[in-house]
C-alpha cells in the first residue's frame, strides 16, 4: 500500500541541500524546465516532526515517506499545481493542492486520527467508500447552522436533495426523486428501521448526535443493501476522544417561529483504567416549541417537543476496537388541525378557502391531532485489525421504534382529554447482525465481503392501517476496488445477493392467502473514476438495485385522514428493478470549483398510489380512492454547484437541482417530482475565509419554479406558484477568557416574509409556508487535555 | 486524584444508563370499542296512513362491502312529518347513538340538502340552547319526479353563522335517492 520510496532521505535530504544551494546561487535560470524542488516537513500540532508520513501526489506515480527528521523532498518538479496526500496510520489523512513556482520549502501539520485503532487512518464509515460512489459531504459548518431544523432540513443544502413535507414539522429527505422506502437512512453504519414507509414519518434521528452527515446518490454502496433505490444517507456521531481529559460542547438555540428553544450537549470523557484505555460520551438535545406563523395566520397546533439522549462507550486491547452506543429520540409533533379533513366535501371547502378558519393564536400546549413516536437504537460495533490484510467489523444492534397517533377524529363520541388511547400505535423491533471483512489483496485491489442478517418484528396494536408482520432479511455482498497508484483510474465494482421472507401475523381472514411471502434477487454496482487532471475527476457509475413491496403497498385498506383519501393495497404486487446511471464530475482550480451529478434512472414495476375513477363511499362521505399499483419509469435529473471564490474576502456559488420524471406505461408525467430549484449564495468574510474560526455574512436566494410537469387528474389542486425566498445569516467566532471558541450566529430565514407554498408539502392546500423566522444560535466548545 | 474520582463515577453512570436502556413491544391492548355510526334510518309518517322507513346502511364500515342504500318512495301531494336516528349496527346487539346525539344537542346538527323533485326539509326541534337539532322535521311532496336528500350530522357547528351546515365537522354525509309517485 505504500508508493514508491526515494532513497533514504538523509543522502536525499543532503543532496537536496546542496541543490537548493546550487540554485540559489546560480539563479533563475534552471527553474524554466522541470527542475523545481520541493521540500516538505511534516509535524504535529506541537511542531515535533512525524517520520513514516506516506505523502502521494495525485494522478502521478511520485510520492515517498517522510524520514526521521519527518522531511521528504521532491525534486524535478514542473511549474504545476500537485495535489499531495499524507496519510499515517493513527493520524487524519490530509490533502492539499497547491501551485509550484519555484523551489519551495512547506512544513505540513497532521493531527491525530480520532479512531483509536492504529491501522485505520479514516473517520468513519463514509469515508471507506472513496471517490468511486456519488457522494456528497455536508461540511460542518452548515450542519450546525440547520441542525436545530432537523436532519432533513440540514440535508436540504446540498445539491441533490429536496423534501417532502407534511406541514412545517415533518420533513423527509428526497433524492434524485425518491424518498421513503427507497432512500436508506443510517445511524452510525446501521439501517434505521422504522415506520419510514408513510410520507408523513419523519425519520428519527436527531441531528446533533452527529458530526457529519452524507448523501450517496444512486445504487452507490451495495454495502448498506441493496434496495437504496434513491440513494443512503450516513448520520456519523464523531470519533470518541483519543487523549485523556474531558471535553465538549453546549448548543443553545433560539427562533422565533414558534418562540422554538433548543439546548444540546455533549460530553467526551478518556480515562485509562490500568491498561485499558476507556473513551464514553453522553450527549442529549431538548427541543421546546409552539405554534409557527406564515405571513397571514398562525397554524394552530403545530407545537413540536424533543427528548433525545444517546451514549457512546469505547475501548481498544491488542488489535480490538470495541464500541457500544446507544440513542434514544422521543418527539410530540402537533399536526395542523385543520388538515385533518372529514371527508371529500370538507377538502373541497378547505381547498377553496386555502387557509385555516381562524386566525389562529399563538400557544404551546399540543392537543389533536398529534404523533408521538419514541426510537431507540443500541449497538455493539467490533473492529479487529488483521495486520496487513485490513480489517473485520462486526455490528450487532437492535432497534425499537414505537409510533402513537392520535386523530382529531372519532368515529363517534367525545375525544377523550388525555392522551391514554392512541388511535393508531405502530411497534417495530429489528435486531440486525453485520459481519464486514475487508481485505487487501495487494497494494492495487482492495475488497470487501461481508453478511447481513436482519429479523423484525412489527405490531400493529391500534388502528388498522398495516398488519402484524415478521421480516427476515439476509444478504451477502462483494466488493472490489482497483486502484493502481499510478494510474488516472480506479475501478469499483460490487454485488450483492438478498432474500427476504414477510409473515403476516395478523388473523384476518381475507390475508390468509398471503400469509407468507418470499422475495430475493441480485444487486450490483459497477464504477471507475477517471482523475483527468489533478484538479477534476469524473465518476461514471451504473447499478442495478431492487426493493420488495412494503406492508403498507401489499395490504392497506382503509381511509387516510392524513390525506382524506382511500387507499387500497395489493398483495399481488412484485419487487421493483431500478437501473440507475450516472455521471459525476469535481474540478477545483484557482478561483473556480464546480461539481455535477446528471442521472437517468429506469424503475421497473415503481409502485405508487393510482387514483380509481370512482370515489369510495363511506358513513362519513365520498372519498377519493386510490389503488396501490405498478408502473414503469424512468426519472432523469442534474444538480451541482458552481463556486467562485474571488477574493479574500468574497465568495459566490451557485446551485440549482433539476428532476424530471415520467410514467412510461401511462406515457404522462410522474406524480410529485419536484420543481427546478435554484440558489445564489453571497458570502462575505470578515476576516480570513480558510481559517476555521472566520466570521462571515451570507445571503442566500431561493427561486423555486413553479412544477407543471404533472399528470392531469391526479391532484386536488394544481401545483402552487413559483417562488422567490431571501435568508441572510450572519456567523462569528468570539474568543474569551472562559471559553476558547464560541460560535455565534445570526440567521433571518425568509427574510422577506414571502407567501408562498412548497409543491412537495401535502399541506399546501390548507397553509403557506412559515414566515420569517430569526434564529439566534450559540455553540461552547469546552475541554482541555 | 480528582480526575480518577470524576472518571469512576463517568464509567458508573455508563452502567446505570445501559440498564435502563430497554424498550419492549408492549402487548396490544384491546382497542377501546369507539363508537361508529353505520346506518342512517329516516322514518316518514303522512298525516294518514303507515308510516315507512328508509335505510342507508354500511354495515362493515369503509372499504369491503359496498353500502346498501334504499330509495325513498314517497306519494306526491303528500305530507309526512320524518324522524332520522343513527345506528351502530356493527355491533350486537345494535346501538342507537340517536340517544347520545339529544344528550350532547348543542353540539350537533342534523342537514337536509335537497335536489330534484325532493321537497325541502323544515326542521321542528330544538337542542337545549333552543338552537335547530335536525333529528325530527317536516316536508310536503308536490309534483312526482325523481330527485336526492342528502343527510349530513355536523360536530360542533356554528349554528350561528350564516351558513352553519357548511361549519363543524362531518361525522355523517349520506346520499338517499328520492322517488315521488
């Protein structure tokens, strides 16, 4: 795994002297061809010098390790811009680019890797995957800006990513066109397992548990599974400490929509007990919030709670690296009253008037109808390092989902006062097993095989939406990476066998005849990136995936007051096939960065809900009935962003995401794509823009087209109109006695008090969105060592 | 030594917090029998003669069977005075919610809307606030023909505002099919 040596540095290093000395005195002349040197110093944080520091130079077979001094010197350097790469194992990989001139002379300061076994140079799960899956990085900072909105919402800055929500509180993330079942949502490399089949479950993870945050596009990673039709989303918590001491942060945030409070914290403790080193971290987040406003009324009972806590435990012996963790998220989501809708006629007039009744006051209190829903996830992650062939994981964890929904409606009676009975209570219990191998055949192929074997449990203890269920899955997977360290390419390629049986539980006569049911087939992804220069690479990646039809698609039945509409399943449904194809391209140089993903994706037997002509007639009315039903598709879409850094001082970018999707059978548009989107973001820093603790002044505009790609017939209401929507942000550091690094900032969120209306919210007919909100936010980092 | 004092009570908590760790599948309780209403029943008695009942009744509720719905059959030239009640004949034996529905009157309204040759509806009775209820009523046929009386039971209405059949909320909206002869 190592590049090619120089020989050793001290008679390297000697001649390198003189040469630098030769040039010096013989003057400029020699530098017009490739002669340039370059000499580097690698230290750590307190400047003592790191020897056996790997350094490689991007799309060139240069490279070397630094020597006992920790320096490396290069020599016949052209005038070119070289990306270096320095890794050590127990310290964070870094890269840097940068223009050679002339005979140069730069010292490299590496910091300690945060996982504490020796062999591993990376964070996280993410990052294994490398260049060669689509994927994109939600940097820190706007992590923190966003995260008191929720992890869907923080999602929402990147690119590719859009919403669909229900009203202001629930938010699900939408990639490349698809959401729910077919985008995979984990939580520290394990698959969170949910009730995330219904549009208006939110998933439940709670953003300040993490420290980054990551979206892969497409059929990426065969790794996770093989039915991430849309893409994965990895929440990673941050590394455990790896010095001894205590540290940590407190969050405390402010809005004023909704007068929302948040406080977050967290707390890093490593403590050696004999030899046995033991890192632990406890953190939790309490949200507190009432009733959000748009420009014209208040939206009454949408006052939201969060209780989250979590832990960490670590310890490494020898060559294990052992970690528990452990989080628990409980939230109370109030739903707009009046979305909740009787029956077709009672839409038609809430349609027609477009707003609430009333004007609505401002108030906490939550009443119906409301969810609460508590999830909680504990896992047990082993890493043992096998010396030169890499290394094994095994993941072991359970998880416990329980969903409360309480209507606003009864079929008869009085709503009792208290919050004993819900009317529907969803339970799910998965315990899941992993075992992942990694293993380097040699310095250019590098693979991975592993088993995943997941049994689930759901119960269905009120309300009849979905039966009782139990779910086997297993799957087994392989994938390869070829990386020749000269070489412009790299190649991954992966696949992937699943089986899964579903056992319904439930004594309903009529689903006897679908008691059991068994699915399985192959997935696989193939890849190869091509580094064209040592500013821009781009990824070409094709993939085959499959996803089985949910409980909800087999067997619903019944009305849907979320939606006051009918919907039927139909357990003669087949797994759909999706082949989706991608290109990705980066390029970096000088003032300018651009990314870019274009896609076009094939989704055979997409299961979606089709309207039936005839409404079905109920006690309580007519409601329009859809059936659960099979198509073909295919979905096609490009985003990127585009960033002009032109000074010091000021910054531009500019993103915008396109998605088109059609229903090929029915050879019309497909139903609830969402719109163009664009964004100019303004950045003005006060003070240097590289440094981590710069303050800076933001605007972002938001133009959001109007959607008119849809099909007839298929909606209550036409797509809203397009919009226009100002936030400014205003972020700074202030240093004190007590505190080395407060982070302070300042945001005004639809700064302009817009009305406006999302397409993807399912509340649209009845509300606008929020207006303006100011978000006051503050950030404590404390600790010492 | 402070910091190993501080650290043994950090890894202690760790302990304690595992241990209460676990949340289990709770075991279904039976789901409270909330009320239903299935069936509209609307009885017209002529000043003369037998009175008839009509039914539109669903009996398992959404979805499965479709309802059964009976055509109203009414002599022209006539009137009747018709008494509607709500039946819950999902169960056994069946409950007449009507009796729950005088008991809370201010909170409900009974609505008649008419189409075709079906005559309006005058409602004769009253909830305890002296508002209209809508359970007991009035109508005098003229010419035959065929037409719709569409019954709706209001929650909570405005029973005020100008239109107060277009206010609360609906627990019940059947359509009965009308013949006059």
């Amino acid at each position: 795994m190592s590049f090619s040596k120089i020989i050793g540095c001290k008679y390297g290093c000697f001649l390198g002297i003189i040469l630098l000395f030769s040039n010096y005195l013989l003057g400029q002349e020699l530098h017009s061809s490739c002669l340039l040197k370059l000499q580097m110093a690698v230290v750590d944080p307190q400047g003592k010098p790191l020897a056996y520091v790997n350094v490689g130079v991007l799309g060139q077979s240069l490279g070397g390790s630094t020597n006992e001094e920790g320096i490396l010197l290069f020599k016949n350097l052209c005038k070119d811009s070289y990306s270096f790469q320095f890794s050590r194992i127990g310290w964070e990989a870094y890269e840097i680019t940068f223009l050679i001139e002339n005979d140069t002379s730069i010292q490299i300061v590496l910091r300690e890797s945060g996982i504490m076994l020796d062999k591993i140079t990376v964070l996280g799960d993410g990052d294994k995957l490398g260049k060669n899956t689509i994927k994109e990085v939600l940097d820190l900072e706007s992590l923190r800006s966003t995260m008191g909105f929720g992890l869907a919402e923080s999602l929402k800055q990147l690119p590719g990513v859009q919403t669909l929500n229900t009203g202001a509180s629930i938010s699900k993330p939408i990639i490349q066109g698809l959401h729910s079942n077919r985008v995979l949502i984990l939580q520290n490399g394990v698959r969170q397992e949910g009730q995330q089949w219904g549009s208006e479950h939110a998933p439940e993870i709670d953003p300040f548990l993490s420290t980054k945050i990551q979206v892969i596009k497409g059929a990426g990673s065969i790794r996770y599974g093989g039915d991430a039709l849309g893409g994965i989303i990895l929440v990673e918590p941050p590394a455990l400490r790896r010095e001894k001491g205590l540290d940590g942060e407190v969050h405390l945030q402010g809005m004023s929509n909704g007068k929302l409070g948040i406080l977050s914290g967290q707390l890093n403790g490593n403590h050696s007990f004999g030899n046995l080193p033991v890192s632990g971290r406890i953190q939790g987040t309490l949200k507190n919030g009432g009733n959000l406003h748009t420009p014209d009324y208040f939206m009454n009972n949408t006052g939201v709670r969060e209780e989250n806590f979590s832990w960490m435990l670590g310890t490494e012996k020898n060559n294990l690296n052992s970690t528990f963790f452990y989080s628990r998220y409980f939230s109370i989501l109030g739903i707009l009253k009046d979305a909740h809708i009787g029956n077709l006629t009672d839409l038609t007039d809430a349609i027609e008037r477009g707003r609430p009744l009333s004007d609505g006051a401002f108030f906490r209190e939550i009443g119906r109808p409301q969810q609460q829903i508590l999830h909680e996830f504990f896992q047990w992650k082993n890493i043992i390092d096998l010396e030169n062939d890499g290394h094994l994981e095994i993941n072991l964890s359970r998880q416990f989902n329980r969903r409360k929904e309480f209507d606003a409606h009864r079929n008869f009676g009085t709503l009792p006062n208290s919050f004993e009975n819900p009317n529907i209570l969803f339970e799910i219990t998965t315990y899941r097993g992993e075992v992942d191998l990694e293993h380097n055949w040699n310095q250019d192929f590098h693979g991975h095989i592993g088993i995943a074997l997941m049994q689930q449990v759901n119960t269905t203890d009120r309300g009849s939406l979905i039966p009782d269920y139990s779910q086997w899955t297993g799957g087994v997977y392989y994938t390869l990476k070829y990386k020749k360290p000269a070489s412009l390419w790299e190649f991954e390629g992966g696949i992937r066998y699943d089986r899964n049986r579903l056992r319904i539980d439930d004594v309903n006569p009529k689903l006897q005849d679908f008691r059991e049911n068994q699915y399985q087939g192959f997935s696989g992804t193939l890849s190869s990136v091509f580094h064209f220069s040592n500013v821009g690479f781009l990824v070409f990646q094709t993939g085959s995936s499959w996803r089985t039809p949910h409980v909800s698609e087999l067997f619903s039945d019944g009305v849907h007051h979320g939606s006051a509409s009918y919907e039927k399943g139909n357990p003669y449904l087949v797994p759909e096939r999706a082949l989706n194809n991608s290109i990705h391209f980066e390029w970096q140089e000088g003032k300018f960065k651009i990314q870019s993903t274009a896609y076009y994706n094939w989704i055979n037997k997409y299961i979606f809900l089709s309207p039936k002509k005839e409404a079905v007639l109920t006690i309580r009315g007519a409601f329009p009935a859809f059936n659960y039903s099979q198509t073909n598709v295919n979905i096609a879409g490009l985003d990127g962003n585009m960033t002009f850094s032109m000074n010091k001082h000021w910054d531009f970018t500019f993103q915008a995401a396109m998605v088109k999707g059609r229903n090929v059978t029915a050879n019309d548009y497909l139903i609830y794509m969402p719109a163009n989107k664009m964004q100019l973001i303004t950045t003005y820093y006060l003070n240097a823009k590289d440094n981590e603790t710069h303050s800076f002044f933001r605007t972002q505009l938001t133009h959001v087209a109007r959607q008119r790609s849809v099909p007839a017939a298929f909606d209550y209401a036409l797509p809203p109109e397009g919009y226009l929507r100002l936030d400014i942000e205003f972020l700074t550091h202030i240093k004190n006695k007590f505190f080395p690094d407060i982070e302070l900032g300042v945001a005004l969120n639809n700064a302009t008090n817009t009305r406006y209306r999302e397409y993807l919210n399912r509340f649209r007919y009845f509300i606008q969105e929020p207006g303006r909100n100011l978000v006051v936010r503050l950030r404590i980092p404390f600790g010492h060592s | 030594m402070k910091n190993q004092l501080f650290f043994t009570f950090f890894f202690f908590a760790f302990l304690v917090f595992i241990s209460f760790s676990c949340e289990k599948d709770t075991t279904g309780d039976p789901d409270n029998e909330s009320e239903l209403i299935t069936t509209v029943s609307i009885t017209f008695t002529p000043a003369s003669g037998a009175a008839k009942s009509f039914k539109w009744a669903d009996k398992d509720g959404a979805g499965g069977l479709a309802p059964v719905i009976e055509t109203i059959v009414l002599a022209a030239n006539t009137s009747y005075t018709i008494s509607t009640t709500f039946l819950d004949e999902s169960k056994s034996p069946v409950e007449n919610i009507t009796a729950e529905i005088l008991e809370e009157s201010n909170d409900h309204l009974v609505c008649y809307a008419v189409s075709g040759s079906a005559p309006a509806v005058q409602i004769t009775d009253q909830d305890k606030k002296k508002n209209p209820l809508g359970l007991a009523g009035t109508i005098k046929t003229t010419t035959a023909g065929n037409g719709s009386i569409k019954v709706s039971l209001k929650h909570t209405p405005d029973k005020k505002a100008a239109t107060p059949c277009s206010t609360g909320e609906t627990d019940v909206e059947v359509t009965f099919p009308v013949t006059i002869n």
